[in-house]
C-alpha cells in the first residue's frame, strides 16, 4: 500500500477473539488456558491475524465466565499464572502478534477486595466504589431488572441495604461517580499497558455513567439498559481515560457499546480521537428480536440486514471507523445465525460471509473457529448448557408459561452464548484435540469433518479463503480506505456492493440463499477476479456464490 503508513496501525489490522475456556487445554483439566494458547500461535500466524483479542483472564470465581473479576491484576488459577501471561505475551510479539486484552470495569466480582470492603459497612473507605441504595416498601430500591433476569437489586444483610448489578448478582456494578474509583481503574490499566499489552476491549463500557434521573421511572422492557446505556456522563469519564492513560500508549481500544447510535458511535470514535478506536455496535445481531428479545428462531431479513450494515459503512465514512464483525462469544456462530450450517452449504455460506464482511471498510474480528465454518452445536438437552443467561431464561419464560420448554429449547439451540463457547475443533482425534481430559463444556459433535488438521492441508478450505482475505486487505488499499455504494438495497437474495477509492472500483457479490438466482451486476472477465468461493462462468450467481473483482 502506498499510504498505508500514514494509517494507525489498527485500521490495518485483522482481529482474532480468543475465549480462553476453550481454545485449547494444556494440561488435561478439560479447561483451556494460557499456555495452550501460546502453543497455538503458530496457527495464527498462519492464519495471518495481526491482534488477539483475549477474553477475561484475570481470577474469577466464574459466575459469569471470567466476566466477574475478583483480582485484575491476577490470573485465573485455571488458565494458569503470570508467568504463563508472560511467556504468551512474548512470543507473541515475537511472531508480531500484538495483545489485546478485555477491560471489564462496569462491575467486579462480589468477591473482589473492594466490594468485600464496601459491603462491611457505610462509613467503610470503599462503600462507595459500589451503588447502595435503600429498600423501598419492604422490597427493592426500584423496580429495574437485571440483564440476566431478576430483579437488578441484591439486598445484602450486614447493612441492610440494595447494591446494583446490571447482570449477575455476583457482579456488582462499579460507582463511576466515584473519581477514586475511576482512577483506581487507570492504575490498573497503566500496570497492564506497561507490562506491554497493546489495548482493550472494553465489555459494556456504555453502561458505565447511570442516568438516576430516571431512578423512578419504570423502564420500557422492564430492563435498567434504558437509563445505563449511554449515560449523562459516560463521554466525561472516557475522555478523562483517554487522557489519564490511553493517549500515552500505541494501542487498539474497541469499545462494546450495545445500543449505540451512529451519532453515539461518532462521540465514542470519532475521527478527532479523545476517547477510543472504535466500537461494536449490535443492530445487525439483534435483527429479528421479538416479544423475548433475542429468544426466537426467527431467520434474518436479508434487506434488513444490507440496511443495517450499509447505514454504518456510509454514514460513519470519515467520521469514525467501524468495527467488522458477525460472531463472538455472547453471539451464536455466524455461518448458523447468517449463512447455512447444513453439511452441503456450510463451507461455501461460510466463505460467502468472510468475503461480504472483509471487504468493507473497518476492522474485521474473526471469532476463534469462524475460519473453520465451526457451527452451533445444537445440543438436545438443556443439561448440556453451561450459560447462566440462558439457564435464566429458559426457567423464566418456561416457568411463566410464555413459551413451551420445546420451543424455548429450540430458541437456545440457535441464540445461546453457548453456541460460540464449545471447545475449538482442532482434529478429528479426542476431545477434538482440544483436551486430554473432560471439557468442561460439551463439543461440537461435527468436530470429525470440521477441523483445523484437515483445513489447513485443504488450499480450498475455509481456512485458507480467510488466509487470502486477510491477504488483500493488506495487498489492496482500497479495501481499508475506499468508499462503499451498495449496488442492490431491495434485493431479498443478493448483497451487491462496491467500494471505490482513487477511481478504481472493486465489485463484491454474494448470494445469500441456496437457490441459483440471475445476476446483473456480475462481470465474467477472470482477470479482474480478486477472489471467489466457486467457479461459475454463466451471469448467474450459485447458492451461497460469493465473488469480488475490479470494475
């Protein structure tokens, strides 16, 4: 790229999201940890990434899967100890594969120092590094309710009084009123910055400033997210972070900002700087929600879907950049959720996503095993579910007789965080060579013919279309700095777009569906071809055909 060093670095970068539970186990206790990792990253230098995004490491009594942390400033003793941190961070670098970690600061685990101390008394020194609040009626402060069910108040006995947690009850939410607060949580970023990681990812950092304007009012869908979400003084509180600690270092930050707006996302990540890189925004994953939110089966409208991605490369275009992904670990996996995971369709729907998403403008995010087409799992039973928000609402909705146990069921096979947490599929051998003991969660019974082994010998794998995607990115400019038209905002099968930049013009094409429908905007000379997921010379497009070439 001619330009490309006038770039920062991270709108360069191709992202891999690590959960570290189940990437890979190294010592045979059936959960993954640090030093598996670092035996994998040879994987990924293959793969080509640039950044991994880990997922919490820091000791956790795992109410919520590492998201409640009772030390930031120790490991989990299963994923095993600083000096694995180390040597992961090392070699890393070594192989120029830079770490990033997982900011979590909206709440602690209720077993952190700080909150054992806030809880022992009212005139303790640390009692307002958390939100008390007195009982109302005999019951709690307010009615809100938290993410993960139930009330989102917890009466706590030594004082007699509520504390907030937006999810779990073991997850207390943090005071950022609280300056000292505040910069307890920029010492703890400054340690980890200087023992040389190279950002964050900051978990529902939109909820960090409460609106208590609205502490009476009862909320919309019953859920606190409508007076947490984008608060009064959020954008004080990251521009204050950004001065104190981030603007100091060369680092990636990405913020998680569900129900953010384009106008928000500009605040957050405009172009100017001031607060962060960039953020995930959650319209395109919550396409189809209903009556119980994201607890349905309900396919996506592909119409809805170019909307909703098209607002956000066009509108945000010089602004602020955008953040490319369709999978994580709260999300189910993108070839089940937005493709075709049938054993005929799942490779090519899945190279079809990887192309539409890659060759748009912003940071693309792999989530570990997308470029394997790894699917839902499916499992039959809800005993095979380990997610306390889907545990939680499965016995909310089934318990209040809105939704048969069948049916919901159903609705967790194809939503639940689950989905994207069963142990990476690394060969057909045991445990998927995941582990040489129990996994903690069960695999993926398709682990025999969807594996890393036998993609990595296939040059027509997955694997190795998203090795060549990670490629022209880092071949053709116009691909980071182009500018996008969609071609076919009506079409119910096709998502047609183009990207332009200096007068050249690149032409992506994917058929989401499983029928061969005409195609009007497809050129068939194959010396304009960047890239393709199957031949087909006729001005068709195949099922699940996906193809980018030079206009």
């Amino acid at each position: 790229m001619t330009e490309s060093k006038s770039l920062p670095w991270w709108k360069e970068a191709v992202v891999y999201q690590i959960y570290p539970r189940s990437f890979q186990d190294s010592d045979g206790d059936g959960v993954g940890d640090l030093k598996g990792i670092t035996d994998r990253l040879d994987y990924l230098k293959e793969l080509g990434i640039d950044v991994i995004w880990l997922s919490p490491v820091y000791r956790s009594p795992n109410a919520d899967n590492g998201y409640d942390i009772s030390d930031y400033r120790a490991i989990q003793e299963e994923f095993g100890g600083m000096e694995d941190f180390d040597r992961l961070l090392e070699k890393a670098h070594g192989l120029g594969i830079r770490i990033m970690m997982d900011l979590v600061v909206n709440h602690t685990s209720d077993e952190h120092f700080w909150f054992a101390e806030s809880r022992k008394g009212k005139d303790n020194p640390y009692r307002d590094y958390y939100i008390w609040r007195e009982g109302r009626a005999g019951g709690p402060p307010n009615d809100w309710k938290a993410s993960f069910g139930g009330s989102a108040w917890e009466y706590d006995e030594i004082t007699g009084m509520y504390y907030l947690h937006s999810f779990h009850k073991k997850q207390p939410d943090l005071n950022w009123e609280n300056e000292a607060v505040r910069h307890a949580v920029y010492d703890m970023m400054r340690w980890w910055f200087d023992k040389g990681i190279d950002g964050f990812r900051m978990d529902v950092i939109s909820m960090i400033s409460k609106d208590w304007r609205y502490f009476d009012r009862h909320p919309k869908d019953g859920s606190l997210w409508e007076f947490s979400v984008n608060g009064p003084r959020v954008h004080e509180f990251l521009q204050e972070m950004n001065k104190e600690v981030l603007s100091r270092y060369d680092c990636i930050t990405v913020g998680e900002t569900a129900g953010v707006t384009i106008e928000e996302a500009k605040r957050y990540a405009g172009e100017t700087g001031g607060e962060l890189n960039m953020v995930f925004q959650f319209e395109h994953v919550c396409l189809g929600d209903g009556r119980f939110g994201k607890w349905n089966d309900t396919p996506v409208d592909l119409r809805e879907f170019k909307a909703v991605m098209g607002k956000w490369q066009t509108l945000l275009a010089g602004k602020a950049w955008n953040s490319l992904y369709l999978g994580n670990h709260d999300q189910p996996r993108s070839v089940s959720r937005f493709g075709d995971d049938r054993p005929e369709y799942r490779e090519l729907s899945a190279k079809m996503l990887a192309l539409c998403l890659h060759f748009m403008q912003g940071t693309p995010y792999i989530y570990q095993g997308e470029e394997l087409g790894m699917t839902n799992p499916y499992f039959e039973r809800l005993e095979d579910y380990r997610d306390v928000e889907s545990l939680n609402a499965y016995r909310e909705l089934t318990e209040a007789g809105l939704v048969d146990g069948k049916d919901m069921l159903r609705y967790i096979g194809q939503k639940s965080r689950d989905n994207a947490r069963t142990p990476m599929q690394w060969d057909a051998g045991e445990n998927a060579g995941f582990t040489g003991g129990t996994p903690w969660i069960g695999l993926n019974p398709n682990y025999g013919q969807v594996n890393a082994e036998v993609q990595r010998r296939d040059p027509d794998s997955v694997f190795h279309f998203y090795r060549k995607l990670i490629r022209l990115r880092k071949e053709h400019e116009i691909i980071i700095r182009g500018s996008f038209r969609d071609l076919s905002p009506e079409d119910e099968s096709v998502y047609a777009y183009e990207r332009e930049y200096r007068g050249k013009r690149v032409r992506v094409l994917c058929n989401f569906t499983d029928r061969t429908v005409p195609c009007e905007w497809k050129l068939l000379d194959s010396e304009r071809l960047l890239i393709q997921n199957r031949e087909n010379t006729e001005k068709t497009l195949l099922p699940y055909e996906a193809l980018a070439f030079w206009v």
